[in-house]
C-alpha cells in the first residue's frame, strides 16, 4: 500500500474520530494538527478550528480564531459564521473545580409530561455524580405519576414539589392573545422569578424543559462563573441568523430558548426581580424567552447549542451549510410535536415499513434513539413502550391513508401536467374557472390526446377546436411549443 493512500485512510479515521467521539486528548490534537494542516488548504483548517474550539480553553480558542481568520480571504462565509459564533459564546471550561454542594434542577411539568420528566431524571443521575435536587414546578401531579418520580430518591437525590397559581402571573400577557398563541404553556412563565418560588438556599438553578434529556456531565455548565450573569442560554434561530453575515457581528439576544436556562438565583434576589419587573417589556414580549433577554440584556450569556440544547429546528441545518465538526451534544431537547415517545422508529424495519419516514427525518429518528436509551432503565418503561406502539400504529394508519390518497389522485390525474395538479392543491382553479366563464368559448390548441377537453369537460365547461368569434379564448396546451396564443400559466398571470 502507497504512503498516500496511508495517509488517506488515516485521515479518514481521524475525521471520523471527530464527528463521533468530540472528546480529545492532548494526543488527538497533535493528530489532527498533523494530518488536517498537511492539507494545505481552507476547509482542513476551519475543521481543525472547530477541534480546538471544542477543548474549551483559552488558549485554544486563540488558535482556531487564528485560523479562521487566516481563511476570511478566500472562505469568507465560513469563517465569519465560525467568528462570529464563538464571539457570541462565553467559554465553558472543560476542566472545572466541584465547588458547589449540590446540583439544583428546575424542571416543568404537567401531570401528563411527569412520565417524561422522569425519563429525564433518569438521564442526570446516569450522567452526574453529585448530590441532585429537582424541584418539579407543576399545577398539579397524581399520586400514581409522582411515584414514577419519587422512586429515585435517595442519599443523593432529592425530589421536591412545587404547586404554582397560574393567576400569581396575570399581569403578563400570554401568547394565546398573540400571534404565537398556542405554542407555549402559561407555567412557563414561572421561569421569570425563580427568586420567588424556590428555597432560599437555592443560589443558583438549571431550568430544564420536560421534553429534554441529558446525554452527559454537567457539571462544567453548572459551575460556570456567574459573576454579574443573571442568565445562560442558548440563541434561538432568528438570532442564530445574524451570525451567518460576513463580518463581525455582537451578538445581544433578542431570544433565547426556554428549556435550557442556567440561572442566578442570588442575583435574581439581588435585583429583586418579580413579575412586576417585567412589566414594560410584557408589552412587547410574550414568553420567558423573550421576556429574559428583555430585562436582562448583557447579563445573558450565550453557549453553544450545539453542546448544551441540541435540538433539530432550523439551528441544525448550519453544521452542513459551514462545514462544522460539532461536539457530542450534553443536553438534548425534542422541540414541536414530534416527540420520541410518539414516533420513534426502532429498527430500519420499521422505519421504511411503517410510513415511519413520512412522519420523521432518520436525522430526527436516531436522536429519538438516545431518549429510548434511557427510557429503557425506567421503572415504567414499559407503558411507554405500550404507549409508544399504540401511538405509532395510528400514526402509521393515517399516513398510509394520507398516502393512499396522494396516490388516488397521481392515477386519476397522472396525465395532467404538475403545474395543473398544481392549480389544484394551491386553490388557483377557482381562479382559472371564474376568468374561463367570461369567455364565450373556449378554443384549445396543441391538445393531444384531448387532454385538457376532458379536464375541462370534468369542470363544467365546454370547448371548440376552432376559432368562431374574436371574443373567443384561445389556450396553448402546450407551452413547448411556441405559438401567439395563451397558456393557462398567462391567464393566471
């Protein structure tokens, strides 16, 4: 075998390394130095800046905006994305000192949802060895649901429950009065004064959402410096946007995501923070997303949501588009309706059989995977699972009927042009029926096989082959085909 072709399979197992381990040695580094700087070109140098970028120091995030900027030249859009990113983005030391006593969990939760609260519990104390406290913030669990949480507790673990008034924040308008309305439930604004409804020896507290898990430590996120910070976040991706203009960008968030929130509860007190606080910016704003950044500007950090909210919405279209190697994500959250209790799909099998694919990406798909991971070491994983396949065959059912449907209309419809099945399914053909009728006749040309007489024939309207009158309409159905006439696209115009 060929030196070359060594190097290429080394290389190759390098870059492998990268997109699937993410956690790198002083070993490693030297490695990739090696390998992507023998390259010799801008795209193994922005990828080695990403691998530095993920070390999480000081001194390495010097050396990969040394690099980026060394490709501004000739690869301006990725190493501005790359720039501006991390400009954005406070360092989470990887190394960190265990000075707190104990890791303080928010987490909201219907008695629904409390099923799925569990299952992220699950994952924290798989994943930190530390003393836990959740504090359940709910307007309301069963007996029967809150057993499926105070299972876990023990010497280290602590279950707490905290039962909230939603009338204690209607002072706020909600979005069920504005455009947004009905994506966000009313407790979620119980985020706003943490100050007020936890113990006064909580001095600080990750609030995380019920349809999050954590794949991992979090103990470098939950010791980070929060002198003067009232809030760390996550951007949202109308704010991720500004970072993909070339040139630099500083980034203050107008919006960051509500269910992963590292929060000061000390300065929150220090300020005296309460729903009258809020009061001015509740004019504008309608959730805690944008209601924190409101009041809080510079006192919100940013970190990177690649690591710590992990989420496929429009965020996670980036790492493809600019080329980056990103890092094992810690916090995972299933954003929409698409949940993985629902629609997870466990084998190929499954997946290609049962209309899985026309419910969920296999993007979306694996990351349900890592949910069941956890789901599987629950005391009630098995409802889940008879939830889950329960859930899965309506679904499947209704997207073989939907399916069913789309291929009943392809059949009747599969001599029609797109465009014309087109006019069907944007709601046009009214359109192209009310200005047919002002016409005395209809004169088709270019029609072979009668195509488009019979699809008028279906419409109620008749047509001629000829021309008797200049007040006739006279259609080209074909437009290949060049005439002085009409098509149905001109008369829509």
């Amino acid at each position: 075998m060929s030196e070359l072709s060594l190097k290429e399979i080394k290389y190759k197992q390098m870059l492998a390394k990268c997109l699937f381990r993410g956690d790198y040695t002083e070993v490693d580094i030297m490695a990739a130095e090696q390998l992507l700087l023998s390259q010799n070109d801008d795209i193994s140098k922005l990828m080695l800046s990403d691998i530095y970028i993920q070390k999480k120091s000081i001194e390495y995030r010097k050396k990969a905006v040394a690099l980026c900027k060394s490709c501004i030249a000739s690869n301006s859009e990725l190493a501005w994305f790359r720039l501006n990113k991390w400009n954005s983005e406070k360092v989470i030391q990887s190394k960190f000192n265990n000075s707190f006593s104990t890791m303080n969990i928010l987490i909201l939760s219907s008695n629904e949802y409390s099923k799925y609260a569990s299952v992220l519990i699950k994952s924290i104390i798989c994943n930190n060895p530390y003393n836990l406290r959740f504090f359940i913030l709910t307007t309301g669990i069963s007996e029967r649901n809150k057993e499926l949480l105070n299972c876990y507790n023990s010497d280290t673990v602590a279950i707490q429950y905290i039962t909230i008034d939603l009338d204690y924040i209607n002072s706020i308008r909600f979005p069920e009065d504005s455009p947004e309305g009905g994506r966000w439930s009313k407790m979620s604004l119980f985020r706003l004064i943490p100050n007020l409804i936890l113990p006064d020896d909580v001095n600080r507290v990750l609030s995380l959402g019920a349809d999050t898990i954590v794949d991992g430590d979090l103990g470098s996120l939950y010791s980070k410096d929060l002198n003067n910070v009232a809030v760390v976040g996550t951007y949202t991706d109308k704010d991720y946007k500004l970072l993909q203009q070339n040139g630099k960008c500083d980034l203050i968030p107008n919006k960051i995501n509500g269910d992963m929130l590292l929060m000061n509860v000390d300065l929150f007190r220090k300020m005296d923070i309460s729903v009258e606080s809020y009061a001015e910016a509740s004019k504008k704003f309608v959730t805690e997303e944008s209601l924190l950044p409101a009041l809080f500007r510079e006192k919100v950090h940013l970190v990177d949501p690649y690591t710590y909210n992990y989420r496929i919405d429009p965020i996670i279209s980036a790492p493809s588009k600019y080329q980056l190697i990103l890092p094992k994500p810690i916090i995972i959250q299933y954003v929409w309706y698409q949940k993985p209790w629902a629609m997870y799909s466990e084998t190929e099998k499954d997946f290609n059989s049962n209309y899985s694919k026309l419910l969920v990406s296999r993007l979306k798909n694996n990351t349900f995977r890592k949910w069941w991971k956890y789901a599987k070491l629950c005391n009630h994983y098995d409802d889940l699972y008879s939830d889950l396949k329960l859930t899965r065959s309506n679904l499947a059912y209704h997207a073989y009927q939907f399916e069913k449907q789309i291929n009943t209309v392809k059949k009747n419809f599969y001599y029609y042009s797109d465009f014309i099945l087109n006019l069907f399914i944007n709601g046009d053909m009214n359109k192209l029926l009310n200005k047919l009728k002002s016409y005395p006749n209809i004169v088709l040309v270019n029609d072979t096989d009668n195509i488009y007489k019979e699809l008028f024939k279906r419409m109620g309207l008749s047509t001629l082959s000829k021309q008797t009158s200049d007040t006739d309409i006279i259609i080209n159905c074909d437009i290949s085909k060049e005439t002085n006439f009409r098509s149905i696209k001109d008369l829509l115009g």
